[in-house]
C-alpha cells in the first residue's frame, strides 16, 4: 500500500471531538493499577509499585495518550512538537495531511474546542491521576516512607507530578503575575472531586514541595544504567526549570546551585554529537544523531526497541525525513529561516540544517539514513540534556548580575570550537544584550527538543516569524499574547462545574 494512501486513511480516521467525558481523572485506568488493593499490597512489598512507576514513564512516549487518535499525540514529545511550532522556531513546510496545521494558524490555543488544545491537559492530567495513584498507596502526600524501595518510589511519583504540573502552567497558566492569579486545578490525591482552578503560587509551592521532596526521597536511588527514570539530577533539573520561571532573585540564587552540581556532574554535549560530518553520504561520526541514550550528556530518555512498537505516530516519524512517516511523505518540519540566518558562519550548528530546505537533516537521523527507511522506531528520546543547565547556568548568573560569570559559562559552553570557532564577541556583551545572546543561543542549540517556548515565557520575549512559515510570516507576537497559551479545553469547562469558584 502506498504511503500517502496509508497516511490519507489516518487523517479520515482521527477527526475525532474533543468534548468527551473527563476521562483522564477516571477511577480505574486501564494502564495503571489503583485502588484499595493496590494499596493493601503495597503495605506488604512498595516493589509491586515499580509497574505502576512504568506505566508513568511508558505513557510518555505513547500514542492516544492524549486522549485522541491524532497522528500528533503521542505524549511528552509530541507536545514538544506543538511548543517549538507555537513559539514558531519549528515551521510547518507542508500542509499535505493536515497535522498541526490549526497549531500554526494559532486557531487550537483560542479556540477551546480543538483536539490539540485537549491533548496536553489530558495527558498531563493522566500522569497527575497516575502519580498520585502511586502517592496514595504509599499512604498520600505527607507521608515519608520508612524503606529505601518506597522513598525512591514515592521520589519519583512525586517528581512525575511536578513535571506534569510545571508544563500545565506553561501551556495553560497565561501570564500569572504575582501568582494571584486562578490557573489550574490541583489534584494531590485520586480520592478528591473536581477542583476549582488554584492561584499560580499554590501550583508552584506545590511543585517545589514535591521536588524537593523527590530530591530528598531519589538520594542514593541508582537506575542501574537505564535513564528513563527520574533520579535525583533529573528531579534537580526540574527543580530548576520551575524556579527559574517563578523567577525571584531567592530562586535565581538556587537555580545557580543546581546547575552548577548538574554541570559538575554532567559533560556537555561534544562537538562530533552535535551535527554529522559527511563523507559525500556517509556520517563519519556515528555519535551524531541524537539517537542514541547512551550519550553522556543525556539525562532523562528512553531506550526505545522493537518491543516499544513504535512507528508512524511518533516525534521521529514527525521530525526525521529518514523515517517512515510525515517527514518523510512530504509534511517537513523546518527550521524558523530568520533564526536560521541569524545562527553565525562559524557556528557548527548551523550545518545541523539543510541550507535550501532548511530540514535538521543532519541533527537529528535514523543512522541508517535511507529516505524513510525506518519503519519501526529504535531511534531513542531524549527528554533532558545537560546542555540545558549550562546555559541557565549562565542566564541565572546573568540575573543575577553576575555578568563577568554569565560571560565565562556562556564562552566555555560555545568555545573550543565545540560550538562557534570565534567567541570574543561574548567578551562585549553585558545586561539586557547577554540575556538576550543566552536566549538565542538556547533557541539554537535545543531547536526540535521542545525547550524554547520555555525559554521565550521564562525570558518574556516577542517572537517573529520567519519568511518560510506557511501563516503570519513577518508578524511578531509577545509571549502573553492569547495566541502562544492554551485556552482550558472545553472537555474541562463542560465536566468541572466548579472550575472557575
């Protein structure tokens, strides 16, 4: 069968409606055990949990999590997808099958009615429902476990909620302010009925509650050389990510400290990981790729195998022209042209693009590099880098006022030819214009990863759209314009009577 014929069969098939019964805060979800019994047996053995902690991670890279079957919902790196297109440094080249096409238009963030606006709220709800499952067995929130087996459990359910409460303030939170304003309902058990919306300050001293908490509880915890779980640098991670947006000087100070333990703890990415170097079509580098969990710098991804069974929905059928999917059949995801223009002639990231078609060819790839040869994916996800913390390293050091320190981390990171031959530049910046060189170089350096629509609310920025966009090219747009934030789906207004109390 044709490929366009098979994907042309999924797009029929996936208009489904979003106003369907709030689901993902069901009773008895079928991938994740819960209940009296769940919590009787794990009294006796916290291991029994350990499959419950799976069904976390697993849900992260699943198709219909999201509680549609959209080719464009498949979990933490979907949405990933749908942040660097609302931000606009991922352009959607082609409108061939349809997907995303209402995320570039700006119609699925104000119109509350929109299979995308639902997915992220599903899923994050899900993961909300299935790590308080996990809390709740371990006897709730306020409860210290007295074994090492149930504090790493408990560690890591506590870490999953906050994560999946700190992306639910990005996508949905709007511009909070002092933290006074109503934006999200807070679930910290399976047992309690709908809620209404929690001021910003109460979502946020939760998620710092909860990872501290996780980065007390992960002490010692060793994944035994898998990094799909969170462990105790993960959970700093996010620890940092929700201070760093909060933002106060007090949080500013902490994200230092953590990041500078993460960049002691972690290398950097190296310059033969970051973009393959050619041999007419042969990569000379094989650690190129972003491929590949094994890679020192990642710390927080997932081995994927045959036994996942993953293929054509999935961010690398999404993303890689060397997949069998969208890529692939004509729907490109590019690279914003004025972000890349703006990327310097020396900077080795820039080859990660296809200077005419602008396509991350050469950033991310199946190894095998055969124009859709990957059907079943084995390719690996990366969902956190260390990369990230040495460049807040250097915009905390820069809010700080610390410019001369900002100065230095932002240099070693870029220099030694690991990234841009000549740095002297960075030796001239200072203020407002060093903030700014750290936010372009985190949109460069982490295009496709779904970490700059952070960065752009975390920085208040104005984006502008490039010339290769298919709507609003040339147009500019805040971060608090309406445009940029989810509205809460209609799926949540219809069930939750007491949404807005």
């Amino acid at each position: 069968m044709k490929l366009k014929y098979i994907l042309s069969l999924a797009v029929v098939a996936s208009t489904v409606a979003t106003g369907c019964k709030k689901d993902f805060l069901e009773k008895k979800p079928t991938q994740l055990i819960s209940g009296d019994q769940l919590i009787d047996a794990s009294k006796q053995d916290p291991s029994l949990l350990n499959g419950n902690i799976a069904g976390l991670y697993t849900t992260m890279f699943t198709p219909a999590v999201g509680g549609t079957t959209g080719h464009d919902d498949f979990g933490q790196k979907g949405i990933d997808i749908y942040t660097d297109m609302l931000c606009s440094d991922m352009v959607l080249g082609a409108l061939n099958y349809g997907w995303y096409s209402n995320l570039v238009r700006y119609q699925a963030t104000i119109d509350f009615t929109r299979n995308e606006n639902y997915v992220p709220w599903r899923y994050y709800y899900r993961q909300i429902f299935g790590a308080n499952t996990i809390i709740d067995a371990l006897g709730g929130t306020t409860v210290t476990p007295p074994t090492a087996t149930a504090k790493y459990i408990m560690g890591q359910a506590k870490a999953m909620r906050a994560y999946a409460y700190f992306y639910l303030t990005q996508l949905y939170g709007g511009d909070y302010g002092d933290g006074s304003t109503k934006i999200l309902p807070i679930y910290k058990d399976t047992k309690v009925p709908n809620q209404p919306k929690s001021t910003a300050k109460a979502v946020f001293d939760l998620m710092i509650s909860d990872l501290n908490d996780a980065i007390t509880l992960l002490d010692g915890f060793d994944r035994l050389g898998s990094k799909d779980k969170v462990n105790k640098d993960v959970a700093k991670g996010l620890l940092a990510y929700v201070l760093a947006t909060r933002g106060t000087q007090a949080d500013w100070t902490q994200v230092l400290s953590i990041t500078q333990d993460i960049m002691s703890a972690y290398p950097k990415t190296t310059k033969g990981a970051t973009v393959a170097v050619m041999n007419g079509t042969v990569v000379t580098n094989p650690e190129s790729g972003f491929n590949n969990v094994a890679t020192p710098s990642w710390m927080w991804g997932v081995d994927l195998t045959i036994a996942s069974g993953i293929d054509l929905i999935s961010w690398w059928g999404q993303v890689d022209y060397y997949t069998y999917s969208y890529a692939y059949a004509g729907d490109r995801k590019l690279i914003d042209k004025g972000l890349y223009d703006a990327i310097r002639a020396d900077d080795i990231r820039k080859k990660q693009f296809s200077s005419t078609a602008f396509m991350p060819l050469y950033k991310f790839f199946d190894p095998g590099r055969v124009p859709g040869g990957q059907r079943q994916v084995i390719t690996d996800l990366v969902y956190m880098r260390s990369d990230e913390f040495y460049l807040l390293n250097a915009e905390a050091n820069a809010r700080l006022g610390q410019d001369g320190a900002a100065r230095t981390t932002l240099t070693s990171f870029l220099g030694n030819g690991d990234r841009i031959a000549d740095v002297s530049y960075i030796n001239a910046l200072a203020g407002q214009a060093l903030l700014n060189e750290i936010y372009f170089q985190t949109r460069v350096e982490f295009w496709g990863e779904g970490k700059s629509y952070l960065a752009m609310k975390r920085n208040k920025a104005t984006i502008t759209r490039g010339s290769n966009h298919l709507f609003f090219a040339g147009q500019s747009f805040p971060y608090n314009d309406p445009k940029l934030t989810f509205s809460i789906p209609q799926a949540e207004v219809n069930n939750n009577p007491v949404l807005n109390n």
